[in-house]
C-alpha cells in the first residue's frame, strides 16, 4: 500500500472519529483550549449541563435543555468555558448557581439559598465575582455580583466572560468590538478586537477586525505574539498548540509554541491538545501504524516526545471526551467506542465501559454507561462505583458538591449532590 493512500486513509479515520481529538475545551484543569467571542463562537459556562449556554446571538439553553460543555466553535477549535476549568471558575467563592421559578440565584454548599433567585442567567463565580445576566428577553445585559449577592458590577455589557487573571472580556454593544474590564468594571483594556478570549498564563488570544490570523495580547492589550497562527493559541504548562498558515494541497499541522511565538515543538500533528500533567494527547503521520489507518494516537512530552501510543478504536467514539489528564488519569475510548481511563503508561486502569467520561476532580469522575437513560453515577480511580448510576446527567464535582439533572420521563430538575450522594438542593 502506498504512502499516499495511508495518508488517504489516515485523513479518513480522523474524520470518523469526529470530535476524537477536537481541542475540547470542557472544563479541563485551570487551562482553557478555545474561546472564540466574535460572531462565530460559542461560549459555554463552565457547568453547560445546568448553567445556561451563551452564545453571541443571544441564545441560551436552560436547565431544561441539557447540553454538553464540548460544542465545537467555528474554524476547529472547541468553545471554553470561558476560564475553562469547573474548578477553577467556581472555586473560592463556594456559591452555586440555581434556577427556581424561572430565575437564578446562589446556595451555599450545604444548600442554602444566599442569594435569592433574581437573575436571568447566573454563572459560577470566579476570582470572587460571578456573572449575571438580566433582560435577556429584550436587549440583554450582563454584570456582576459578589458572594453577598450585592452588585459589583452593574449590568451594563451586551455580553461578557468570567474573570481570569484579574480581568474579564466585555463588549458595550453586540456588535461592537471586545475589550478586557477589571473588577471595578472599567476598561482595563480598550475594546478593539474582532475576536478574543480569556487570559490564561499573562496572555490571551485576540484577533484585530479584518484579520483571520491570531497572536496574544499581555493586560496591557499590546501583541507579544503578533497575529499569524490559524487557530486560537492558548497556554497552559507554558506552552500553546498552534498552526500556521496553510499551504495550497498540504494538509496544515499542529506543534507548540512558547511566550515568544516560536515553536519549541515542530508542527507535525494533524491534532494536538493542550497539556496537562505534563503530557498532551496528539495524532500524527506513521505509515507503520498497526491498524494501517496511517495516523498514530498517542501523549508526548514537552521535548516533543512520544511517551506513548493509545489504540484507536473502530467504531466512531459515542460521545466526545476530554483526553487530557487528570489526577493522573485520562479518559480514552477503546475498540468499541466506549470510554474508560488510561494511566501515563498508556495501560487501561479502568476498562472502557462508559458511553461518556468526563475528567477526574476531587477523586469521582462523572460517567454513563448508556446514552439517553439515568445511569449517570461517579466512580473512584478504581473504577468502583461510589455514587450509583441514577441522574440524567452528571457534571464534575467541584468545592464539594456536583451538579446533576433529577427527574422522571423527559422532566429535568436541577440538583446539587454530595461526595456520598445525598442531594442537598433540589429544584422543582
């Protein structure tokens, strides 16, 4: 078989395996994978399951319309949650947003409500502020409260993110350009981007009107990587996947860059994530392949190294994954498109068995064993149950409680359960 066609096939397989390797950027640790904000994008608040989904038109599902924290924006790159990381956003504040009689408020951990619900939209707090949203039936405004629930910030923004390093992206109008804004709610950052996103390790991604290329601005809003990648670039463990331009007929590739823009990784993946724990999942050319697809899986180094292969499975995966590591685990899906958790040997430590896995977080990972029934539950890492399968729908335990979707038929309620089970807030 020809070089050619196992390139062929290889370029095939990825296809098929859809959103394999897709930057997803579900919560994953403290790095975000791709927020785009212009026009094309989708932001998507960290607990997307139960929190509503933003997007720039408007839009917003609510806890009645559970949705996935993986919905991939235009050009490639999957949607953050803004900050990326169900930890990270949510973290200090020990807030948690609900919904009862049509409107959002915050409990606290042991399930009290401290701020009455109120808000059109509310979203996890972050660096001490969280988001809020008001008259989004009519022309929307987004600002920001403290965890005593008193305005910090008033609604003001037809959109805006959480904060992430002190500053969070805004925009005054729809259709106006987006700047940063610092807990004060001034202009950190005068609003002159097309397209931009949350910073992560001093920079952020942003793109000038008229320009299809990215670089990264610091908190000053000056370009220290001056556009010319193809892809948001975001930086986490010190280094950002990144794509240049194409060339006409070539298949354009993926390396690493460091804070200066050049690439300490060469660009010679058809994919390639985030890192995290010191490893990132990337598919490359190997004509050697075992399966002859002509495309390998598998984690490198930050030397560029492959530490090792992961096998590709047959059959396309059922649901997208995070395949970054988490206290010391990754999800990966085996031959039969189910999902289960591989070590940083590359061996299986718990067997794939799950039509969705999501990232380990305080010790649980939320799994499910079939689509579209309650058999959402939480395993430890040795794959034993801890949190028997019975929600709709499960999302990672953050601060010490989870969020998870109740309810019998095609009804959904809003609910937060404990590291043992026990609901402590249950909506109606």
């Amino acid at each position: 078989m020809g070089r050619k066609t196992l390139l062929r096939r290889g370029i095939s397989r990825l296809a098929t395996l859809g959103l394999l390797l897709s930057l997803t950027g579900t919560p994953m640790a403290a790095c975000s994978s791709g927020d785009l904000t212009g026009t094309s994008s989708v932001t998507i608040a960290p607990s997307a399951a139960t929190v509503p989904v933003e997007t720039t038109d408007r839009a917003t599902v609510t806890a009645g319309e559970p949705t996935t924290a993986s919905t991939e924006a235009a050009g490639g790159e999957a949607a953050s949650g803004d900050a990326a990381s169900n930890d990270a956003v949510r973290g200090e504040a020990a807030l948690f947003p609900i919904r009862a009689d049509g409107k959002w408020g915050y409990i606290d951990r042991q399930g009290r409500v401290v701020v009455e619900p109120q808000y059109d939209e509310a979203y996890p707090f972050s660096e001490g502020l969280a988001r809020i949203g008001i008259d989004q039936e009519t022309v929307g405004k987004f600002g920001f409260v403290d965890a005593t629930g008193a305005t910090a910030i008033e609604p003001q923004f037809s959109w805006a993110s959480d904060f992430s390093e002190g500053l969070a992206l805004a925009r005054a109008t729809a259709d106006g350009a987006s700047g940063y804004i610092d807990k004060t709610g001034t202009w950190a950052i005068e609003p002159r981007f097309a397209n931009a996103a949350a910073f992560s390790e001093g920079l952020a991604p942003a793109q000038l009107d008229g320009h299809s290329l990215t670089g990264c601005i610091d908190q000053t809003g000056a370009f220290v990587i001056e556009p010319r990648f193809r892809n948001f670039i975001f930086f986490c463990e010190g280094l950002a996947a990144a794509e240049t331009t194409s060339v006409p007929g070539v298949r354009p590739k993926k390396g690493y860059v460091d804070k200066t823009g050049e690439f300490v990784i060469e660009p010679r993946f058809y994919k390639a994530e985030r890192f995290s724990e010191g490893l990132a999942p990337v598919a490359l050319e190997d004509s050697s392949s075992e399966d002859s697809s002509g495309v390998s899986f598998g984690y490198i180094d930050k030397t560029g190294a492959l530490v090792f292969t992961v096998c590709v499975p047959e059959v396309e995966p059922v649901a997208s994954l995070d395949y970054s590591f988490s206290e010391g685990l990754a999800a990966w899906v085996g031959a039969d498109g189910r999902a289960g958790y591989i070590d940083k040997a590359g061996s299986f430590v718990i067997a794939p068995q799950f039509v969705e896995a999501t990232r380990f977080s305080e010790g649980l990972a939320a799994v499910c064993l079939e689509v579209n029934t309650d058999t959402w539950g939480y395993i430890d890492k040795t794959g034993a149950w801890v949190i028997q399968p019975q929600f709709k729908h499960a999302e990672p335990f953050a601060d010490g409680l989870a969020q998870v979707h109740l309810g019998a038929d095609q009804a959904y309620v809003l609910a937060y359960v404990d590291p043992e089970g026990q609901v402590v807030w249950q909506g109606e």
